[in-house]
C-alpha cells in the first residue's frame, strides 16, 4: 500500500525526490499511512476541492480491502 501512494505522489509532484511516505501500523490491524510533499507540491496533491486526495484514499481503501486491513491517509 505505501508503494501504491508512493507511485501515485510522485506521478503528480514536480519534485518527485522530496516525496517521503512513511507506514505505520498499530495493533488493531489499522494502516496509517504519512505522504510528505514538499510545500510547492501540496496543492497538486490534495487537489481542488480535495479532489485528487480522495481519489488516493479511495484506492488506498481498495487496496486494504483487498489484503483485509483497513487504511488512513494523512497528508503532511
């Protein structure tokens, strides 16, 4: 799942390089996942209206469907 947010972050930032994500899962099987951008990119990754935010967590929830966990997002 990090790498699906991973790819997807560095698809849309126009610097790639400072794009961190980082993974964290606790005891009740819950994913909390942190994308780092760097401050130019944040408004591309978020989106209008957080557009292109949800979309991401959309396919993180997918994703975490498929291996039976559940995920968060949080944007830093």
């Amino acid at each position: 799942m990090k790498d699906l947010v991973e790819y997807i972050a560095k698809s849309i930032a126009s610097k790639p390089e400072e794009v961190t994500v980082t993974e964290e899962t606790n005891d009740e099987e819950v994913t909390l996942i942190k994308l780092e951008v760097a401050p130019e990119d944040k408004g591309k990754v978020i989106g209008r209206q957080g557009r292109v935010a949800q979309s991401i967590r959309l396919l993180l929830r997918v994703s975490a469907v498929k291996n039976g966990t559940k995920a968060i997002l949080e944007i830093v």
